[in-house]
C-alpha cells in the first residue's frame, strides 16, 4: 500500500473494531492460505545509491514488528506443511501464513534471518542460482539503478529509450523507473543487451562506478542457513522474465536451477517462484514444463490469498509489501481487504507508464528524509 489516503483507511479499519472482527472470523477458515513475499529487508539509507529501492520491502524495525504479530496472532506454517496440504490434502492449521523471500539478497543474512531465528518463524528463500556462484552478484536492474543515481551526466539522449532528464535524483528514478518497465516488457536478451548499452552511456567514459560490497548470498552462505532451518526453492538460474524467452530456455533456466540446488545443497523442495511474476509474466506452457518436471509449489506475484485445495498450487498468490507497510496495513494484508487492494494494483499494473510513475514517487517517499547524496 502506498497513499496516505490508504494508510489513513487501513488505520480507520482498525480503530472501528471491523478489522479485529474480520480477523476473528478468517482466522477459523483453514483453507486459507496467505503467502507472504519479502525481497530486501533494509533501512533506506543503505546501499541507496546501489540498490533499486522499489524491492526494499521492509526495514529491519518493521520486519521486527511484522513477525512478532504474525507469532502472536497467525500460525507460520512451513513449506513441507504446504506441500503435504497440496500433495496428501493434509489440513492447513486456522490462520496459516506462509513467509517467503525472493532473489537472496546478502540482508536476508544479516537483517531477515537474526529476526527469524529468534523468533522462530520458519522461511523460504527462492534463489537465482547462477548469483550464488562468486563471481556473478549483481542483478541487471542494480547494475542500471547504479548506473543512472551515479552517472555524471545532466541528461540522458539514447537513441532506443529516449531523452531523459537527470538534473534531480527524482528525474533519474523517473527514467530509471521507466525504463526498466520496458526493459521487463521486452525479449530477454535483447534488453540484457539494451541495459549493458545504457550502462555504458550513462558512464560517459567515466570509470562505471563500483561497489565493493557483495549484493547477494553465496553458496555457502545458504549451507549455512539451511543447516540453521531455512527452506530454499528455485527461482530460475539467471532471473529472466519467462515469458520473455523461447519455452526451450525457459525449461532449461527452471530445471538447471533445481539441478543446481541439488548439487550444492543435496536435495531440492519441488518448489519455485516465477521471476517478477505478475499475470503478463507467467505462461500457461512454463505452468505445464513446472507440472511435467514434479514441482507442486509455484509463487507467483498475483495479489491475493489461496484457497487450499481450490486455488492452482502452481500459482499460488502472494502478498507483497513495501518498506513504509505500516502495522495497520499489515494486518490489512491478512485478511480479505487485500483481495479487493490487490484487484485495484493489478488494474493500476497494466498502466506500466502509471506504474514507473507511481514507483519513483514512491521510491523517493521511502527513502524520506534521507538524501540521496548523503
Ligand atoms: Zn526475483
């Protein structure tokens, strides 16, 4: 949610008593599933130049206070308590909540997982393969965020994405913001090819700036947390949009993950998250190569809840929230407000101009009052 319209509805939903009325009623459906989707879990002053904003989905404060209400009022169910519910129609308990993480960013370890631990809610953390590795760690849309907040140029003129002021850090999340969306809504390799392009012009011949940093876990890192009781599922090998690649490399991308899993980890759950995952992402053919391959599990980044046994366990709806999600929405989430909040997005989504929109001013308002060249 992002308003301040929606944040003062979600709180006078609160105050009035219905919220608390319709969690009490919800909570005793055990057919209801609700999946939770985290990305990062940062403040926003961290890594602010690097990093794209818009997958900061909680601050480690909020994380904190997220979880602990989830102990104290739902009941955090494990994924092999999803799958024996989907695969031996086994009952879900009252108030399931199922907490996921997609991309295995390096906060997951040092913010997300201290959290979990302590107060011991399971996870799942759905992982690009081919990012573990040493050598490759940055995703294409950080390597563009961190080419467009550091470039030294006042304006931007590329001959296949336009001209694009950069004079203010709103101008440049704008362009950012926008350009990603095309680059999400075109064939994968042709915009791998336009973001190494527009890497190279936004550096202008200056040196492309570096992080010394690593951006997501390593191989052993997950080794580690798995020994710890962390869950890990595929989330393809390099991350393209399914859709946006032959079914041939789709298959291969989904199966060399799990293979990947396999040998590194020495078993792989049948299950997995679509990257980006929204309705245009997903097709029918890549649910059927999930369905032939044995998967059960497919995350997707559909709004909503689940309906165990009714909704498609290969496309399960999730809940996503941003770093500003307040305590109020947050349970707002929970319950079926968020069908009705998740059916507006969806709309608002197909506008992806609206939507770049929509993600700058929303990356600037979660980034506050922390400057950007701090
Ligand atoms: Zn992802």
């Amino acid at each position: 949610m992002a308003s301040r319209m929606e944040q003062m509805a979600a709180r006078w939903i609160v105050r009035s008593g219905l919220l608390e009325w319709i969690e009490h009623v919800e909570c005793r459906n055990p057919a209801l599933l609700r999946v939770l989707v985290y990305h990062r879990i940062d403040w926003p002053t961290a890594a602010q130049r690097w990093l794209d904003p818009s997958l900061l989905s909680a601050t480690p404060e909020n994380f904190e206070q997220q979880m602990a209400y989830l102990m104290r009022h739902y009941c955090v169910v494990t994924v092999d308590e999803v799958l024996a519910a989907v695969r031996q129609g086994a009952s879900l308990p009252p108030a399931a909540v199922m907490v996921t993480f997609d991309d295995g960013y390096c906060d997951f370890r040092t913010q997300a997982w201290p959290v979990l631990e302590r107060l011991q809610v399971p996870a799942t953390l759905f992982v690009p393969t081919d990012y573990l590795d040493e050598s490759a760690n940055r995703f294409w849309w950080d390597r563009l965020y961190t080419a467009f907040m550091n470039s030294p140029l006042p304006s931007l003129d590329h001959a296949s994405c336009g001209r694009w002021l950069l004079a203010e850090d709103l101008d440049r999340l704008r362009a950012y913001f926008s350009i990603k969306q095309c680059l999400l809504a075109s064939e994968h390799h042709h915009a791998m090819q336009r973001v190494d392009d527009l890497c190279l012009a936004l550096a202008a011949g200056a040196c492309p700036p570096q992080r010394c940093a690593r951006d997501t876990l390593t191989w052993n890192d997950l080794r580690q947390l798995v020994q710890a009781g962390l869950s890990v599922g595929a989330h393809t090998q390099s991350h393209p949009v399914l859709s946006r690649v032959a079914l041939g490399e789709a298959q291969r991308e989904i199966l060399g993950s799990r293979c990947a899993i396999e040998r590194e980890l020495g078993y792989a759950l049948p299950i997995f998250s679509y990257p980006c995952g929204h309705a245009q992402d997903i097709r029918t053919q890549v649910i059927d190569v999930l369905f032939q391959a044995g998967f059960w599990l497919g995350m997707t980044s559909l709004e909503g809840h689940n309906h165990i046994p009714a909704s498609n366990p290969l496309r399960l709806r999730r809940v996503g929230l941003a770093a500003h999600t307040t305590l109020d929405e947050f349970r707002l989430c929970l319950t079926g407000f968020y069908n009705v909040y998740g059916g507006l997005l969806a709309l608002r989504q197909k506008r992806a101009v609206l939507a770049s929109r929509t993600k700058a001013v929303t990356a600037v308002r979660a980034l506050g009052r922390y400057s950007l060249r701090a």
